[in-house]
C-alpha cells in the first residue's frame, strides 16, 4: 500500500513522520512498535505509537523521487494532537542535504 500526501518541513521534531488525520488511514489495523512520548513546543507531553514505514521523497513535478529507507512515524493516541499538516522532523532531515530559506526549502540526497 501506498500513501502520498505534501508535508512541512519541521526542524523542532525529532522524529521522521507526524501525520494529518488523511494518513492515518494508511495505519488501519496495523500494529504500533512501541509508544513514545513527545515533547511539544508548549511544553505539553504526547504519547504517541511509533510504527516504521520505508520513505520516499518526491519532488511536486514528480521530477526527483529520494528513497529514505526506514522512518518513523509517530501517531499522538489522543486525536487532539493530529493536526491538518502532516510534518517531516530531523529524522528524516538528517538523511539530506537542506537548505532552508525562509518559506523555501530545498532536499536533495545527502552528498
């Protein structure tokens, strides 16, 4: 199965994948790994279940596609948490070359 969506890159979370609501339907019926808390910029603490998925990145032109292996994705338990906008953190980040300029970022295989 496959799941697509556009997400925002978030350089505060340490994890790989914190999904919007639309992909969560993608975890349907499978088992989590582990559950974790997370830290919020709030200060708030999130239990969240942690499942793995193989990653790719893929350009909005379709143009580039970078395969990131194994990340995690990290699901709050409490449905409050999931927000509109799925997020990629540093887990994934740390995987490429970045470059942030304001509202334009730029990810392409680390070199």
């Amino acid at each position: 199965m496959r799941a697509t969506g556009t997400a925002i890159v978030d350089t505060g979370f340490d994890g790989g994948v914190y999904p919007n609501l639309q992909l969560l339907k993608f975890f349907e019926n499978l088992e989590p790994l582990s559950v974790e808390k997370l830290g919020t910029t709030s200060e708030e603490i999130v239990d969240c279940e942690v499942y793995t998925v193989n990653g790719t990145l893929i350009s909005v032109d379709g143009s580039l596609e970078i395969n990131l292996g194994e990340v995690k994705t990290y699901i709050p338990v409490d449905p409050a948490y999931i927000g509109e906008e799925t997020l990629i953190g540093r887990e994934i980040l740390n995987k490429l070359k970045t470059i942030l300029d304001g509202v334009n970022t730029e990810l392409s295989p680390h070199v």
